[in-house]
C-alpha cells in the first residue's frame, strides 16, 4: 500500500483519526462530536454522513480497521481502532501549523483542542505556528495600500497575531510573575489603561486614537513602525503613558 501523506487528509479525516486514538471507537459516538453541541462542532460542524464517509476512507487508506463488537443492547455494531500507520500519520499532522491564515478558525483551533485532550504541550506548537504565519503577516501588515481589500486583509493580520500571541502568552511559565500588573516597569507614572478606538497611518508616523472611559479619549501619534510591532487595531487593550505632554502607548498582557 502507497503511504498515506499528512496533507492527503481532509480535516475531517484527520479530526476522526485523532478521535480514535483517543478511545472513540464507534461510527455514531464519534458523529456525534462533530454536531452544534458536541466539542468538535463547537469549532467545526459536520454532518453524520460525511463523517461516515470519512470513516470508510480512512478504513480503506488502512490507517484504521474495524472488528465486530456488541452492542449494549447485545446488537452487532463495528469497533474501530487506529493502526501503526494510522498513528505515524495522526502524529505527523498533530504536529503540522496551518499553512493559511484562514485555516486558523477551524483547522488550528481543532488541533489544539485534540492536542489538549491528548495531552499534549501547546507552546512550542503555537510558536511553531506564530513563525509559519510570520512572513505573510508582516507582508499584510506592512502594506500601505488604502484598498478595502487591503484594509480588510491588515486589519485580519493583526488579529492573527494578537490572537497567537495572546495564546502564547497563556502557555509562557507563571512563575516569578504572580503580580502581572507589575510587569511592566516605567518611570512614566500617568499609566492610563485604554482601548484603541483608530489607527489612522501616515507616510511615517501613525495617529492612534484612545478611549480611556466612554467619552474620554487622547490621542497619540508614535511612528507607524512601532504601530505595526505593536499590532495595534481598532479593540487593543493598551497602556497610555503620558510624560509632560509626550503620550506613548505600551501593550500588557491583562
């Protein structure tokens, strides 16, 4: 048989194959998981149908095999379970980044949540899909076009980041940090907690507008470099400093 190859498999064979590995072993139970309310479909939804197809491919790829077993009710059913194949191909594909931006809502998010109930460690993997994104986000990023498409496609890059960032940031180590509103240590005393409420871009500089409660807001203008290290958009939780009539803007981790 011709070696079944990571990318051969469609996410939902692959999300079956994991759950398998995982002890699910009949066709229903693991159907079941991939509705509205199970803990598949609450990232991606499938029907009954193309889960059992998924199951045959799977079978008929080898990576799988099925064996009669009884039911509760003493009825014939089919148990499944994994090969060493199936495995070496599971493990392979568990370890894989997203290569799109857009595979991040459905296939990254089912792989960490596979990876979570397997037991897995998350950080390395996150930074290894943070530095496979890095060079198609700092080229959206850095594009000063004033498209909507490319509004659209800059504005969908920071989030990307700030989201594998956030997450990273979850899994980084506590300890020798329990209080992490000292985290940040600066001589500027006026530290303002606010939201970035714009991001307007210049040539060289940027003008980043700030809310700090509903109806107060200020206004800093920092070099749109630092905007762009920073990932600021429109819902950034950020750091006002104000030193004499200087405000600078820090991102936290809070």
């Amino acid at each position: 048989m011709e070696t079944i190859q990571t990318n051969q498999l469609s996410l939902v064979e692959a999300t079956c194959l994991a759950l398998i590995a995982q002890g699910s072993t009949h066709g229903y139970d693991i159907a079941k998981r991939f509705h509205l309310d199970g803990d598949i479909g609450e990232v991606f939804t499938q029907t009954n149908p193309v889960v059992y197809r998924a199951l045959k491919s799977l079978e008929a790829a080898q990576l799988v095999k099925s064996t009669d077993a009884l039911g509760v009710r003493k009825q014939l059913k089919f148990a499944l379970s994994i090969t060493e194949e199936g495995s070496h191909v599971l493990r392979g594909w568990l370890n894989a980044p997203a290569v799109h931006i857009r595979d991040l809502r459905t296939e990254f998010l089912v792989k960490l949540h596979l990876r979570q109930l397997a037991g897995m460690k998350q950080r390395k993997f996150i930074s290894l899909q943070r530095d496979a994104l890095e060079n198609v986000l700092s080229h959206l990023i850095a594009n000063p076009s004033r498209s909507a498409v490319a509004i659209w496609r800059r504005e969908q890059a920071r989030a990307v980041a700030r989201f594998l960032d956030e997450l990273a940031g979850e899994e980084a180590p506590s300890a020798n940090n329990a209080d992490r509103e000292d985290a940040l240590q600066l001589s500027a005393r006026n530290q303002l907690r606010a939201k970035v409420i714009s991001v307007k871009h210049g040539g060289v500089l940027s003008t980043v507008k700030l809310e700090l409660d509903p109806g107060q807001t200020m206004t800093a203008t920092i070099t749109r470099e630092a905007t762009n290290a920073l990932a600021l958009a429109p819902g950034t939780e950020v750091l006002g400093l104000c030193k004499a009539t200087d405000v600078m803007v820090a991102r936290t981790n809070a």
